[in-house]
C-alpha cells in the first residue's frame, strides 16, 4: 500500500491470514523506506554482490545489549554480525 497505519495493517493481514488458514501467524510489515535503509545501512558492502556471503534478517524489533551479547558468544567461526536497530547482518566469508 501507499499510505497507511503498518501496525494496522500487520493485524489485518493476520486476521486474514488466520481466518484463511486456520491457525495465527505473527507478520511483519515493512515499507519501501524500511528496505532502502536495510541497503544503505549495510555494514558489509565489500560483499553486498554476493549473495552466499551477506545476509540481512528482519527483526521484530531491536534486540536489547543482553540479547545481542547471547548471540555473539555463540559465533564462534569465521562468521560475523552486525545489528543496526531491527536488521541483523550476517556475513559469512566462506558462505552458507
């Protein structure tokens, strides 16, 4: 949609998608702003063209320091992450 209330709109896709399929699932709604800043805010650009290297997951919300710090002393191989609010940019140099 052009305009609108995102956080309207992820309860209406719910409702719908619940009413459909018979079960709840948890959406997320992004607009083009939010996906244009994913890219521009990319801390690996040296490997922004290769797409077994860099990966961005959306994140329902930002994570807090504690929850961030969980993460990073699980990753203990070559791979590295950044978190810029609700992004998490993985970069895996020997690829996944």
């Amino acid at each position: 949609a052009k305009k609108g209330n995102a956080a309207a709109l992820t309860k209406e896709l719910e409702a719908a998608f619940e009413k459909k399929w018979g079960f709840h699932s948890r959406i997320m709604v992004r607009d083009a702003g939010w996906f244009e800043r994913l890219v521009k805010d990319n801390p690996y650009p040296e490997v922004a063209g290769e797409p077994t290297k860099l990966h961005a997951y959306a994140l329902e919300r930002e994570p807090t320091a504690e929850e961030t710090q969980r993460l990073a002393d699980k990753c203990t191989g070559p791979e590295q992450f950044k978190i810029k609010g609700d992004v998490l940019y993985l970069h895996a140099p020997d690829g996944l």
